[in-house]
C-alpha cells in the first residue's frame, strides 16, 4: 500500500508542478507579447514623427505602410477591452484633426502637418483593429 501512495503523491507533485510551470510559461508569453506591444507603439510613433521632420524617410516608399503595419500590430497587441472606446474616440478625433490640418499649411506647421499624418495613419490601422475586434464580439454576442 505504501508504494502506492508514494505513486500517487509523486504524480500528483509532478501534476501540480507542471500546473505551475505552464502557468509560468503562459505569463511569459503574454509578458513577451505586451512587451512586443509596446515596442511596437514606440517605434511606430517614433516613425511617424521622424518621417514628419525628414522628408528623406517620408518620401521613402513603405514609410506609410511600415506605420500601418505597426499600427495594425499595435491594434491586435496592446489594447485592452477597458480601453477600447477611449481609443475609438480618441482616433476619430485624431482624423478629425489630421484631415483639417491638410487644409491649413502655414509655414509654422510645417513639420507638424507631416507629423499628424503619419500619426493618423499609424494610430487608424490600431483603430480599424479594434473596431472590427469590437464588431466581430457584438455579432457573437
């Protein structure tokens, strides 16, 4: 009888062990992909503003889409649900905002005009994310 026990106390360990290293392994990955995350909104931002104030890398080819890339990682990454709708707003305005100021070139908004596109451009494709991840969950609902 013994043996037995000694059997059953060492599987269950070995279950519990591995019940704990999953649980680790999974925080990882997600502490992996939060942080992808946000390297991800740092460099597209940190894009949008140097393709803003250099027109070399402006006028590079796959500015636009490297920032609609990172933005659509960013949408798929980084936003929580408590988050969602404060982020919607906030990107309808930033469109807003970003379509009035094509209109409106003075010189002292040189850089900034650039700037706010590219923003748009990177913050829009983290929107269309999340709208349709917000679509998709009301039609399940």
């Amino acid at each position: 009888m013994l043996p037995l026990k000694k059997e059953l106390t060492t599987s269950f360990l070995k279950y519990i062990f591995h019940c704990m290293v999953s649980k680790e392994v999974e925080m990882a990955k997600k502490d992996n992909k939060a942080q992808f995350g946000k390297i991800a909104f740092v460099v597209g931002l940190l894009l949008a503003v140097i393709a803003g104030v250099v027109p070399q890398v402006q006028a590079y080819a796959y500015t636009a889409l490297i920032l609609v890339v990172l933005g659509l990682v960013v949408g798929f990454i980084n936003v929580a649900e408590k988050n969602v709708l404060s982020l919607l707003i906030a990107i309808i305005a930033l469109v807003m905002i970003g379509n009035a100021a094509l209109g409106v070139n003075p010189i002292s908004l040189k850089y900034l005009v650039p700037i706010l596109n590219n923003f748009v451009a990177f913050v829009g494709a983290a929107g269309l994310v999340v709208a349709l991840k917000v679509a998709l969950a009301t039609t399940k609902a």
